[in-house]
C-alpha cells in the first residue's frame, strides 16, 4: 500500500514540475525569429547567455515548478521597430516572457550602425603576462557564455565569447583586456547587460501565461 501511495505521489508531482533544455529554448526563438521574417523586419539580433551547470528553478504564473535541464539558458531577441524605437524579449527554459518596447540609446544606435566592425572583429581568449601555474588559485571561475546573432538585411552573423575573457583580475594582467574591450561588440554588450540588468531589477519582464 506504502509503494502505491508513494508511486501516485511522484506522478502527482512530476505533473506540476517541469525540466526544459537548451532544444526547448532554441524552439522558441527559432519560432520568434520566423515571425520576424515573415513581418520582413530588416533588422533584428539576439543575445544568448548561459553559465555551464547553472541551474534554475522557477514558481509559474499558474503555480506549478520548472526549472532548466541542466543549465539554464536566457536569450533576449531585440528587433526595431522604427529609428528610436526597438523591442526586447526574453525567452528560458521555461517558456516566453512579454515583449515591450525601449527606446534605442545613443550608444546601441551606433553600435547597430557599425555592422562590419560587429562582424569582423573577434574577442580574444584570456592570456595572461606571464604562465604561472598559481595565477588562478584565489579566483572562483565559472565558464559563462554569450553568444549573439545578427540579422541585418537577411544577412546573418554570428558571435561568441566567454566572461571570462574580457576580465583583469587574475595574479598577472590579462593581456588582450584593453583590446576586447575596445571591440564594438563588447561596447554593445556592456550596454545591452546594463539595460537588462535594470529591466530584472525594476520586475520587467513577465512571463506569458
């Protein structure tokens, strides 16, 4: 009776939990991104981030539990909607999240404009001054991602680094710092990063029921 009761139990709560990976997440926006397409928007790009083994777990709008499979991914897709006028969405392991519109700031806007510097420059790996084996004994590093996509006039790009590429704080001088951080891309990243950084913050973004 005892092994029945616990077998129902588990299926009761396999019912309101739910565990989506990175396929699940990459349907969604490859779903966005055919929308897109189909409004013929001319320009558009996505950000994907992602800490290798991050795990997240989430309460729904309906009351039921999802977490990621794995690791937890978050990807917001941007698309203009007229010169000053963009819009942001986000999307995860556990569904879609509302759109809104934001105002394109100064720095985006020439980011946006610099198209060829996006696509043929690249961030460097981190390479330190000097090899010492004990440089990274006080750091706690955690392999984080971001990867973005850029859609321009139906012309894709793609583009990726590691966090840990553009830091400085390791025993010796991480010596392709001040050229990673020159890069237009990273310029756009900072930006992009502080705005959602303040979307989280001031409780932005929803998520579609």
């Amino acid at each position: 009776m005892k092994k029945i009761f616990f077998f129902l139990a588990l299926i009761t709560t396999s019912i309101g939990f739910a565990q989506n990976d990175e396929a699940f997440v990459n349907s969604l926006v490859a779903q966005k991104m055919a929308e897109l397409e189909m409004q013929e928007n001319p320009e558009y790009f996505l950000r994907k981030d992602y800490c290798d083994g991050n795990i997240q777990m989430f309460v729904m709008p309906d009351g039921k539990n999802c977490s990621s499979k794995s690791t937890y991914y978050a990807v917001y897709v941007f698309w203009k909607e007229g010169e000053d006028i963009m819009k942001i969405q986000k999307f995860d392991n556990c569904g879609s999240f509302m759109s809104f519109s934001i105002s394109i700031s100064k720095n985006i806007k020439k980011a946006l404009k610099e198209k060829q510097a996006l696509k043929t420059e690249n961030v460097k790996p981190y390479k330190g001054e000097k090899v010492d084996n004990s440089a990274f004994e006080n750091m706690s590093v955690q392999s984080c991602h971001k990867e973005y996509k850029f859609i321009f006039d139906g012309k894709v790009f793609e583009k990726s680094f590691k966090e840990f590429d553009l830091t400085n704080n390791s025993k010796y001088k991480n010596v392709n710092s001040d050229h990673n951080k020159s890069l237009m891309l990273i310029k756009l990243d900072e930006e992009i990063s502080e705005m959602i950084k303040n979307f989280d913050e001031s409780g932005k973004f929803f998520r579609e029921k």
